[in-house]
C-alpha cells in the first residue's frame, strides 16, 4: 500500500443521528475509490463498516469503524460513527482524532434531535465541518427547509456549495455552485456528466455563486482586497477562502447526496481533497502538562492511542493517530502513563475488520496495531526525545447505573475481571464495587449501552448474568434522645459471660450544649468515615465499670452503626453517654460488654424516632424552553424541589435538588419526553430526610430480608 505524506492524509469522521446513512455513505465512498469492487449494505449485513455481530443483530452501528479510501492521491481515513446517544463514546473519540467532521442531514427530517446533541461535541473541539444532506432521493426530500433550520440552529456559517435541481423520488442532478456546473448522475449513480447550468436555474445559481464568493473573501484581509478589486475570486482562491473559514469554524460547507445511489460522494471527496485541512495545518495539540505537540513528521514519534477493540482470536487492537514523527514496524516507544516499553510488531490500516499491513505510517495517519502490552485508551507512546501524555478524551458521565452478578456464583470473580477488560475497550462503561452496598455496579449511556455491553457478557464472553437496581445508600439518625440499659448475661458452664450498660443516646449537632446530668470524664469525637460524628462519652462514677472495658462499649456501638438497626444502613450524628453499669469480677469480659453495648445501642436507637435520610443531589437541567412544562413536571413528580429557572440562548436551565432514589428513573423519562434533547448534569449535593410512608416501607422490606436470610 501506497504511503502518504503528511500534506496527502485527510481525516474525516461520518456522523450524524441514527438512520442518516451514514454507514451507507461510507460503503459508497470506498466503492467510488476503488477500494471495494461491490457496494453492500446495512439491510443484508454486508457493509464494510458494521461488521459486528451485534450489530448485524441490531441493524444499526454500535461502535466507530475505521475504513480509508484513497482519491486523486489522497488518502483520506474515515471514521463511521453510530448515531445513537447511548454509544456517544465512539463518537467523541472518533470526532478527536479527526480533523474534519462531516455531519449527515437527513433531508428527509432536517435538523434532528441526535443532530443537536454531536453538534455540541463538533463545537467544543472546534472541528472544521462539512453540511452532507443525505437522501435527497427520498420522496419527501425537502432541500430548503433542512438548510432553514440548518441556519436557525448553526447561523450564518452555513454555507451553500451545492443544491439539488429535483430533489425527490426523480433526484438526479446537482448545481455546484463553486464550479458553477450541473453534475447529472445516471439512473444507477456513479461518474455524473458535467453540463451548463440550465437556463431556468442561472439566475439563482449565480445569486448564490456571489454570496459563496463573499462568504470565501470575508476569512481573509488579502482575499477581501482581490474581491474588491476584481469583483470577483477565482477557484483557487474561493478554495483558500473556504478552508481559512472552515479552520475558523466560520464556514460550514453544503454538499447534495444520495449516498445510496451513489450521487455525490466523490465530488465531496474531492473537496476534502483540495479544501479539508489535513492534521498538519490544525492547530497543535497539547499533553497533560500544556506542552504544545504540532503535527510535524520531522518531530521525535509520538502516538495516540484513542480507541481499543478487543476481538476474539485476535486479542486486542489499539487504534492510534500519528501525532508527530513516524511510526515503522519494529519500533520501540515509552508508554507515558506506565513508564513501559511497546515494540511495534505490524502495523495497519484498518477497512472495518480487514486489515492492510504497511511498513510506516507517517504524521497526521490513523492507524491500529495488534498486542500491545500494557497501553489503553488516552494513553500515549513516545519515541526517544519526546516527552508528555497527550490530553485525554473526556467522556460523559454515565446516565444509568444497575448493579449486575453473575447468574452462576462461580463466576462472580471472573466477571469483575471481563467488565474491565469491558472498561478499557469503552470508557464510557464504568465498573465499580460498592462496599457499603456490597453490589458490583455497571454505569452506562443509556438502557441500549447497558443491553449492548449486557449482549457481549452472554455472546462474547458465554457469560450469563443478572441485573438489579442499585441500592440506595441510605443513612440513619435520631430525632430525641433516650436512656437505655442491657445486661449481658450467659452462662454455659465453666466461666460465662456478663456485662451491663446504662446509656443515653440522643442526635448530636453542631454547637450542642455540654451535657449536664452526668459528669463527663472523657470523650472521644470520630469523625465516621461515611460522613456525620459520633460523640462517646465515659460518664463513669465510682468504677462500676472498669476503664478497660469502656474501648469494647464503643466497639459494640460502632459495629451497630455500620448496620444500623432501622435499615442495615450507616448510623450518624449521635452522641452516646455511658454512665452506669455492672460488672461480675469474674465473667464479665471484652466481649461481654461489646454485646451489651451494642444492644443498648440498638435499644435506645429504635425508642429516640429513628430518622431514614437519603442522598439528595443537585440537578441542572437544560432544556428547550418549548418542553419546560413537561420538565417541571417530571421533576416534582420525582419529588424534586425547583431552586432556580434560568435562560440561556433558546433553552432553559432548572436547577433543583433531586433524591437518588429517585434520579436514573427521572433521567430515563427525560431522556424520553425529550428525545434526547434535555442535557442533564448532577452531583451529590447533602442527605435529607426521607417520608415517613417511604421509612416505613423500607423498614419492612429491610426486616423482611433479615427474616429471609435467618431462615
């Protein structure tokens, strides 16, 4: 295979919402090039791209495929993305190593709710753009209303190169507005004719050829002089023009397509060809540190690795960007994270799951390669001379959480284990063990990421396993304080056990009074490791309770407070008082009192109004201001309390505080009553008390569980 230089490499990303046809699009670009000698497609699973099992399952893309075509000595990479929110991980990887993204508009639909969302993401990294309207053969095709609403979402860096003479069922032919041609396809697509502009269309092709003109002259002082001086740009200038814009994020190209019949792709090839920049002319990135990295070939190596693919009877592919030098097969690289060294055994360009082995691959080139040891996702690989980790990829955080075991118990050990491996291929899968809960959680995008990655554990992995809510980590306090006594006593031949403890237990809070009905002789303040204080006090008089035992009291009371007597939740904010009690000089021991302790605790506890508080956490919401109503009632139904409304553009921003409980069912119906369009951020904001009715009934299922698991 052929090896480009740096000036020679364009790097693309297809993206756009689902059923956009962008899978479609791809398979079409390679066909044009010659890469492959027959088109295929989504609905008979034999596209390059979506070549998965999962997502032949699924009909649709789940991961970002890379693929390359080559035109007019060019190589340009391409990155087919899924168009579904829940995998917008793929995206953002895809949408980082590229240096042009090319956004599909179905002009059947317009600007779309998924077509919203990538958006943000292209406008974070600033990515220059290309406008592909996309089955413009459809019957209800309607060119002019998708650039309408492109405008009103994008503005006024939209930019016409093309429209469609007869857009619809009869779509064959496209005005090109730069060349000021008529490109006219024939009935099975493929090289079109160049003809005249007809007649009937000169006078609003020439209108708009003048505004594209304008639109190339105003990205540049000397281009502006030209077009003042001339009245006019030339082709190459108005190219220059264009790609100055587009490096701006001033100017977003439209090109005309049916990716399905095989009418417009190589045209569009053609201008990232020309006009595209390619990695060397973006701006430089930058490592951790801020150290900037342009994209030079005459620079010491440095590699990207921004995807990782684990394939049975392959093992794992890490998918890498040159972000500078060169990269040959044999190479030896420093990983920056783990401080290891990687050899580079074979190189290649991947075309979804073939891969073309070279011999290099030179600056701005995306890449993968087979077995690297100890390298993931973010990591970078630095030849001799070059130091720093390039910025990570930031991810969203996981919109839904469950907890998840493994349906044979043998296999609860190897399930942590193949979630990792889960984690490093996609890192917006989240795994974590929560000790308080003692469950195994799985976080993801959404219910289809957690049902893809579930499809894995049982196709991939021949893993079968269950998913349950997550529990709640609830805690428990006091409302009023009260005394309690608990002797100790058994008695089984030879010596026995005995110890009795009188105690008050009441809520503790900042600034409280000191205690006033027993005489303090010390006291030990902890500040419990899951938040909240607990005061002991030894209030002892006339050592009826000797000293050493008082370590065992408090050991009894805080075994009790990790299992709380209401729930089985954490205990906090209380102040224990210890101020009488009985000894037998010779049973009474360290283990004795601990129970005594304990049960005193646990008697007083039940007797002072036990109080259930749960995790409450602030939500911000943005939204488009037409479903507002639809939010706020969404919110006070998950018993969330509005703190603050807000506008912001044309959307809205709600803040308010909502309880865990009651949070992945919220951002499920938001997601829903949206279609995606409400951006959701949350963070735990403190612990509240919970209603009486939802005590009460976790109280009895708590009991019911104890019961259960006694018998």
């Amino acid at each position: 295979m052929k090896t480009y230089d740096e000036k020679h490499i364009k790097n693309v990303a297809l993206i756009g919402p689902a059923k956009s046809g962008k899978t479609t699009l791809a398979e079409t670009m390679l066909y044009e090039a010659g890469i492959i000698n027959r088109r295929g497609t989504v609905e008979e699973n034999s596209t390059i791209s979506d070549y998965h099992e999962v997502e032949h399952e699924r009909g649709s893309s789940v991961y970002a495929t890379s693929l390359h075509t080559e035109w007019r000595d060019y190589k340009i990479n391409i990155m087919d993305t899924p168009g579904l929110d829940d995998f917008i991980g793929e995206v953002i990887s895809s949408i980082r190593v590229c240096d042009t993204a090319v956004l599909l508009l179905n002009a059947q639909n317009g600007v779309e709710v998924g077509t919203e969302l990538l958006w943000n993401y292209v406008d974070r990294y600033q990515k220059p753009t290309i406008l592909a309207v996309n089955q413009l053969d459809s019957g209800r095709a309607n060119f002019k209303q998708t650039i309408e609403e492109a405008k009103a979402y994008f503005g006024s860096a939209v930019t016409v190169m093309q429209y469609p003479l007869n857009a619809g069922l009869g779509f064959d032919s496209i005005i090109d507005l730069l060349k000021m041609v008529m490109y006219r396809f024939p009935e099975d697509g493929g090289k079109p004719e160049k003809l005249p502009i007809p007649d009937s269309e000169k006078e609003r092709a020439n209108e708009l050829h003048n505004e594209l003109v304008e639109k190339a002259a105003e990205n540049d002082e000397d281009l502006m002089e030209k077009y003042f001086e001339k009245g006019t740009l030339d082709e190459d200038e108005m190219r220059q023009g264009l790609k100055i814009g587009m490096m701006k994020h001033e100017v977003f190209p439209v090109f005309c397509l049916s990716g399905k019949k095989d009418m417009g792709s190589g045209r569009m090839m053609g201008f990232i060809d020309n006009v595209a920049p390619s990695a060397i002319e973006m701006p430089a990135e930058h490592t951790e540190e801020g150290q900037e990295v342009p994209c030079d070939p005459s620079a010491p190596t440095r590699l990207f690795i921004f995807k990782t693919l684990v394939e049975p009877r392959l093992g794992r592919l890490s998918f890498f960007k040159v972000m500078a030098g060169e990269v040959n097969v044999g190479m030896e690289l420093q990983n920056e994270k783990t401080g290891t060294t990687e050899r580079i055994g074979q190189l290649f360009i991947a075309d979804g799951k073939n891969r073309n082995p070279v011999d290099s691959l030179k600056a701005g080139d995306i890449g993968c390669t087979l077995k690297l040891r100890n390298t993931y996702t973010h990591h970078t690989l630095n030849g001799k001379g070059a130091t720093g980790n390039i910025e990570p990829i930031q991810f969203p955080d996981p919109k839904l959480r469950m907890a998840i075991t493994a349906a044979n118990k043998q296999d609860e050990e190897k399930l942590g284990e193949v979630l990792q491996e889960i984690h490093v291929e996609d890192p917006t899968v989240e795994v974590t063990y929560d000790q308080e809960l003692r469950q195994l959680i799985i976080a993801t995008q959404g219910e289809l990421h957690l049902m893809v990655t579930k499809w894995r554990l049982e196709h991939v992995y021949k893993m079968q396993v269950e998913l349950q809510p997550v529990k709640i980590p609830y805690r428990e306090t006091i409302q009023r304080a009260v005394t309690s006594s608990y002797r100790h006593k058994k008695q089984s031949g030879g010596s026995g056990q005995f110890g009795e403890v009188s105690m008050k237990v009441e809520p503790y809070y900042e600034g409280m009074p000191p205690l006033k009905e027993y005489p303090i002789r010390g006291t030990e303040t902890i500040d419990l490791p899951w938040g909240g204080k607990l005061v002991f006090n030894n209030c002892i008089v006339g050592g009826v309770i000797d000293a050493r035992f008082l370590p065992s009291i408090l050991k009894g009371v805080m075994e009790k407070m990790e299992q709380g007597p209401l729930t089985g939740s954490y205990v906090r904010d209380v102040q224990v008082s210890v101020f009488d009690g009985k000894m037998h000089p010779v049973d009474s021991n360290d283990i004795s009192f601990k129970i005594a302790g304990m049960m005193a605790f646990k008697d007083a506890f039940l007797q002072a109004e036990p109080q259930l508080l749960e995790p409450v956490y602030e939500v911000e919401v943005l939204v488009p201001t037409s479903l507002l109503g639809d939010v706020m009632t969404e919110l006070q139904i998950r018993r969330g309390i509005i703190t603050t409304m807000e506008m912001e553009s044309d959307h809205q921003v709600i803040k308010a505080k909502v309880p865990l409980a009651e949070l992945d069912k919220m951002l499920a119906s938001l997601r829903n009553l949206s279609q995606g369009r409400a951006i959701v951020r949350s963070h735990f904001s403190e612990y509240a008390p919970v209603p009486a009715d939802l005590q009460k009934r976790v109280s009895e299922e708590y009991g019911k569980t104890e019961l259960a698991e006694m018998h």
